[in-house]
C-alpha cells in the first residue's frame, strides 16, 4: 500500500505563544544572527588572510566557522521572519531542503570537530612528526571525509522522512523542520523509525562526543612529560575545544537520544546548537588565542592602511 501524503506545508508553532515574547525575541535572535555573521566573518577573514592558514588548527577552525555561518544561515533567518510574521507557514518541500541541509552542514561541523581534536593529539603526543602526519594534503581529505558522511547522514534521513505518510494536523511544534518534530505528524507507528533516527542520529552523536573526551584526556595524560609553559599553551587551545564541543554535543544527545514521542524541551534546547553556540565560537578562540589576537592585529591594521592609501 502507498504512503499516503495529503500535507502541502507546515506550519510551526515556534518557541513561544505570546506574541509580545516573540516580538522581543525577534530582536535579540536578530542581534544574535548579526552576531554570528560578524563573529565568523572576522575569524575567516584573519585566517586566510593571515599565515594561521598554514597551521592545520587554524585550517580546521575556519571551515568550522564557515560551517557556523551557513548552518546558522539555514536556521536562523526564517526563524527571525517566523517571530514577527503571524502565520509560521513552510512549504513542504522547503521544509523537507531545510531538514537536509541542516543536517548535512551539522554532519560536517561535527567531524570538523573530530579532525580538530585530532590535530591537537597528534601536536601534543606527536610534535616531532605533526607536520608530516597533518600535512595540507591529509587535511583536506578530512575535511572531504567529513562532507562525505555528512551528506550520508542527512540523505538517510531525508530518504527516511520522505517515505513517511503525513495526513494532517500539519502543525510543528519547533521552529525548524527537524526530524523528530516531523515524526509527532505521521499518521502510522512511528516506533521501527524512531529507533533508526537514535541509531543514525542520537548513537552516532554519543560516540562521537565520547571518542572526543578520551582523545583529550589522553592528551591531559601526555601533558605531564611537558614543561610548565608548554602545558599551560596546550591546556589554554584545549579549553577553546572542549568548550565548542560541550556546547555543541550536549544539547544535541539531549534533543536526538530521547524518543520523538516522550515530551521533553527540544525546540528549547536547540537553540543551544542552532543560535548560542555558533555566536559563542568565535569569541572562544579568539579571546583565549593569542596567535589569534596578534593576526587579527596585523589584518585589521592592513586592512585600514590600504583604506587609507
């Protein structure tokens, strides 16, 4: 028997019901946003402008800002046009780009994250041979690895929605098309599909975020044979990552572990991922860097000098 599919567009119920919240929350998601773009910005424009874009640590961090800015960009505009519009509507094929897309630059961001954590292990446990093993060749494929499952991820799950039956409501309780807000709408047991969305998504984030904490503490581990300065340079770039990587993974194994039926604060807590981390990368490493501090110095000083010729 067909899937039967009488939804044209959703509607979402967005994070709040009251319309002066919303409006109030229009101009601090609006500030946040512009935030976000300014922040990343600065941050590609001082690494590839710079020498850092030789060092593979700052390779990785500006395609993580460039991943920020286009996940962010998926996500947030239509957000900010959602809190002042009053009907919330998405067409369904818009709403089903959006799910793939967002899932697909989160899929790459997470492994770009992954390839940072490695180039510190290998910085810190390996220094006499980090350039030949992080070499520009090893970290481009990386970055390819990481679009490669990435794009694996989201068409799972985009091939995955696709074949499920909507036959109204059409109203989605989030402010985005994700997977598990999509799976309250489907007019058939959702049980056999709910566990292949923990196992593709929620299961894979848990690994994930527990290969990182055991490379870093391998490098805490590593740390003892190195002197005083050394440790303290070494524990000040891990800091930057661990922080990035909590404030990424925990609320994304919160919002993707649980079941799509249990009730809990998913549309909350994804603004986490979606708003609050992106906004705060950039001043993580660039207020704990001082190579970072320095570049930033020489670029903006270039940049005024030839404004002034």
């Amino acid at each position: 028997m067909e899937n039967q599919n009488n939804v044209t567009e959703f509607v979402f119920m967005g994070l709040w019901g009251n319309k002066q919240l919303e409006l109030l929350f229009f101009f601090l998601f609006l500030l946040c946003y512009l935030a976000v773009l300014m922040g990343n910005f600065i941050i590609l424009l001082t690494i590839t402008c710079s020498h850092l874009i030789e060092h593979p640590m700052y390779y990785f961090l500006c395609h993580l800002s460039l991943m920020d800015l286009c996940y962010t960009s998926t996500v947030v505009p239509r957000l900010i046009r959602d809190l002042g519009a009053a009907r919330k509507n998405i067409s369904y094929n818009n709403c089903m780009t959006q799910l793939f897309t967002a899932h697909l630059l989160a899929g790459v961001e997470i492994f770009i994250l992954v390839s940072m954590a490695l180039d510190r292990y290998v910085a810190i446990v390996k220094p006499l041979h980090y350039m030949v093993i992080m070499n520009r060749r090893r970290c481009n494929l990386l970055i390819f690895m990481a679009w490669g499952v990435g794009f694996w991820h989201s068409v799972a799950l985009l091939l995955m929605v696709l074949n499920l039956p909507f036959c109204g409501p059409n109203q989605i309780d989030h402010y985005i098309c994700d997977v598990k807000p999509l799976l309250k709408l489907v007019c058939r047991d959702i049980r056999v599909v709910s566990i292949l969305v923990i196992a593709n998504s929620g299961m894979v984030v848990v690994v994930i975020f527990l290969v990182l904490v055991a490379s870093y503490i391998l490098i805490l581990y590593n740390l003892r044979t190195h002197s005083s300065v050394g440790r303290r340079k070494a524990l000040s770039t891990c800091s930057s990552h661990v922080m990035v990587v909590i404030l990424f993974f925990v609320p994304c194994i919160y919002t993707y572990v649980l079941p799509a039926g249990s009730e809990n604060k998913d549309k909350e807590i994804s603004v986490f991922y979606t708003v609050i981390a992106p906004m705060l990368n950039p001043l993580i490493y660039t207020l704990r860097n001082l190579e970072m501090k320095i570049a930033m110095q020489k670029v903006w000083s270039k940049v005024a000098h030839s404004e002034f010729k």
